[in-house]
C-alpha cells in the first residue's frame, strides 16, 4: 500500500512548502481539480524540481463526451504525471475511447475511474445514481476493469468487493484516510490505514491529517511506518 498526500491547500506557497518539507520521502502527490486550475502545468512542473522522483497523481475526474475524454488524456500525457483519473459514469464508451486513444503511449500513466465519490452518503447517492453505494460502485468498477483501465477510485469500504469481482491486481485508491481518528469533515464513508489494509488498498490518499499538522513530515513518518508494519 501507497501513500498518497493530497496538496490541497489555498495557494501554491503553501503547497510547495509543503512539498519541500516532504522531499525526501518515497510517496504519491495528488493535485487536485482546485489546485491545477489555479496553478497549472507549472505547478507540476515546481513539484518535480523540488524532487523529480516523486510521483504525481493528477486528480481531474475527466468527465464529457467520449472524444473530448480521449482528448484530454492525450494533452495529460504532455504533463508527465503518473497517474490520472475520469469518473466511470461517463460510460464503457468513454472509457474505452480514451484507452484506445493511449495505446501508442509506452509509459503512459495509470488510469483510475472514480465509483462513488466518498463524500456520498447512501441517500445522497441513491438520489442521483438510483442504486445503492456497493452494488454500483462494483459496477463501475466492473465496467472500467472490462474497458482496460488500471483501477478505480472507490471507498475503503468498497475495496474488498471490487477486487473479488474483478482482480486482485485491480488497483484501488481511497480518499478519506484518518490514520489516527480525524474528523470526518466533508466526507461521508472515511476509514483508518488498518481498515485499508485489510481491504486490500493498493493507495492511501491522506489531505488535512497531514497539511493541518504542526509537523507534516512527522505525520508521513508515522503513517508510512504502519504502511511497513
């Protein structure tokens, strides 16, 4: 299991001395939907001269027409990450348009499709997708496994499940991480590091426990060391 820090914070300064303080720790950043419309290509471009070896997660959730997705994941591929996401209710069409689209890529990055977002709660989701949280998030995750994407975006209590019905080499990535009891904040379905491990979690995504700390690097430390235990 990975760890992955969420650089959420209100200005690229802060961020940035963010990642400095975690320089020289071997983790996944994400830069999210806030972050790159605000600060852009070169705010990757700022990360990776702080440590080219860190590995960037570009959190978009990718979601339009078929063509206007492959489009976009063709422009990510200009960005150097390694790992970007589309929602999976976009459709098997879509998905399967935009991985078509990265076949002539050799290294091209992972590519996750979000289930339920874990801000959802079961009456707020049946209200927009008509179904319960388990049974559709195992089916978009169904549908982006079959469509050849690298995994999904789900919660830890979606995990287990998802990798029975399709792989057990099927990547999972879970928001809403609160490795020592946080609060929940906006997020509904949260959970702590021993639960994703249990649920066979293949990246931990960890934002406010870590960038609120007094001492973000010490925070990674402990967390990195129940990622070894």
């Amino acid at each position: 299991m990975e760890l992955c820090v969420a650089l959420d914070l209100p200005t690229q300064e802060e961020n940035l001395a963010l990642v400095a303080a975690l320089q020289s720790y071997n983790i996944w950043l994400k830069v999210g939907l806030r972050s790159y419309i605000r600060d852009g290509k070169a705010f990757i471009d700022a990360i990776n001269a702080v440590n080219p070896d860190f590995k960037i997660f570009l959190d978009l959730k990718l979601y339009d027409i078929p063509n206007t997705m492959a489009d976009a994941a063709e422009s990510i591929m200009n960005l150097h990450v390694d790992m970007f996401n589309v929602h999976a209710s976009a459709g098997t069409k879509a998905m399967q348009t935009l991985m078509r689209r990265l076949e002539s890529y050799e290294n091209r990055p992972l590519v996750l499709a979000v289930t339920a977002l874990t801000s959802f709660d079961e009456a707020g989701f049946k209200a927009v997708y008509g179904s319960d949280i388990a049974h559709k998030a195992e089916q978009f995750a169904i549908d982006a496994y079959e469509s050849g994407l690298d995994g999904v975006v789900c919660s830890v209590l979606e995990s287990a499940a998802i990798k029975a019905a399709t792989h057990s080499r099927f990547a999972t990535l879970t928001p809403g991480i609160r490795p020592f009891g946080e609060a929940a904040n906006d997020q509904e379905r949260v959970a702590t590091v021993a639960m994703a491990d249990a649920a066979k979690v293949d990246f931990i995504v960890v934002g406010r426990p870590i960038y609120q700390a007094k001492n973000p690097a010490a925070v990674v430390e402990k967390i990195l060391a129940q990622l070894s235990e």
